[in-house]
C-alpha cells in the first residue's frame, strides 16, 4: 500500500524519569516519534515507526506509545481500524540516535479493499537515563613541607679574653625548629702578614631557637679554652653540620 495521505497528531508527554530529576531536566530529555508504514502481513496488522532520541539524555525504554491506524479504499471511505497503546519498547537510544520499530496490532480483521492508510502517534512517555556526572578530580596533594635550617657565622672577636662568635640560624623550610641539637663551627684568626691558624673547633648542642618558618634568630656562641690571638686582625669561619628538632 502506499501511504497517500497522513496525520500527525503527536502529543509529547516527556513524564517519566529514572531517578528523580528535577524539572529544569526535563527540557533536556526529548523523543519524537513517527509512522513510517503500514501494512498487513499473514493477516495481521503492522505499522513500522522510528523513535528519534532528540534530546540530551540517554533514553532507555519507551514506556507507553499511543497509536491510531486510519484504513481507506479507492473511494475514500475509511475507518480507524486500529487504536492500540504500545508499552515497555526497549530501544537503548543515545542522543540522536534513532530506532526502527515494528509494532504489531493484535485483533484487527483484515480490510482486504484498504489501498491508503494514515496514522496518529499520540503521547508518549519514556525513561531517559541520568548519567552520572564525572568525578571531579581530587586536588593535587601539596607537597610535603620540608624542615631545613641555615646558619652563618658574621663576627668574631675576643671579649674579656674569651672568643666568641655570633651566628645566625634561619629556618628556610615549612616546620617550626625548636633546638639545634648540635652544630659545629670552626674558626680561623689571621695576622697582617696573612698568617693564619685554625684557634677553635667545637660543637655547640642543644641551642633553643624556637623558629617558625622564615623567621632568624641571632645567637652567641663561646668558646672554651683558646688562647687570645692579640696580634689577629682578620678570621673566617666554617659552619660544619648541624641538626635540629623540628615540630608540627
């Protein structure tokens, strides 16, 4: 048969979800659907439709489809052979995706003089998937802070005969320092002539310095037993290792 005349009459009902979404949603889930052909086939009526995924959901099933068959002769006399609800078509539909469907009318006798057929496509009602959103990826994890501690000597002189020395301890790392448990410094005078010696060697332990991060502290350090050099006008230092207590 050929279709020479048509009726569209599709309702949209987009009603149904599959986990509770809100209304805004629903403008995002949408279905069209149309007959495509008629026909009989050993005596039973079929009509072929397409389901179109016109939205941007994922579509799942086709819960209730509504569909009215109009059957004509050469005449023009026709009758609504077929009027038919049409439930739980799984059709998987991706957005834009479309499916061809074939659609069986049960209890339709046979109009042998039919040469012309219409349909109507009532409302629908479908369930469309609600993907999940992808995870939002987890914040890069800070680096660990590091604990590190500098010091400098920056003077040296005698002081009623004794030598000493004035440092500076800087806490250049992300921890708080609460003692340098030991560090070791060398000293070395110098004459005019540019003789020079080294006059001490020595560790210092358990010096509280109570340093957050970035802060400095300036510290003396005395040193026990060294003869005064009187003829030294110049010195340098080596600040050997050092280590220390950090805390949370």
């Amino acid at each position: 048969m050929k279709k020479s005349m048509k009726y569209v009459l599709a309702a949209l009902l987009v009603f149904a979800s599959l986990f509770g979404v809100s209304s805004a949603a629903f403008a995002d889930a949408a279905m069209d659907f149309e007959v495509t052909a008629v026909g009989y086939e050993n005596g039973v009526l079929k009509a072929t439709g397409i389901f179109k995924n016109t939205g941007d959901k994922a579509i799942d099933t086709v819960n209730k489809v509504d569909v009215k068959i109009f059957l004509y002769n050469d005449a023009g006399d026709g009758t609504e052979a077929a009027h038919q609800y049409f439930s739980d078509l799984k059709v998987n539909l991706k957005p834009s995706e479309s499916v061809e469907y074939s659609l069986e009318f049960t209890g339709v006798p046979e109009y042998v003089d039919a040469t012309k057929w219409s349909a109507e496509e009532g409302e629908w009602e479908f369930t469309y998937i609600e993907e999940q959103a992808a995870p939002a990826p987890a914040p890069a994890a800070e680096p660990a802070a590091e604990a590190a501690l500098d010091f400098e000597v920056t003077s040296v002189g005698y002081e009623n005969g004794v030598l000493k020395a004035i440092g500076k301890f800087k806490n250049v790392g992300g921890k708080n320092i609460d003692t340098v448990n030991k560090v070791d410094v060398k000293i070395f005078l110098y004459n005019d002539a540019g003789d020079g010696k080294q006059v001490a060697n020595h560790y210092f332990t358990d010096l509280k310095v109570n340093l957050k991060a970035g802060e400095e502290v300036e510290y003396t350090l005395e040193f026990t037993d060294v003869p005064e050099y009187t003829d030294a006008t110049k010195w340098s230092a080596e600040e050997g290792e050092w280590e220390f207590t950090y805390f949370e």
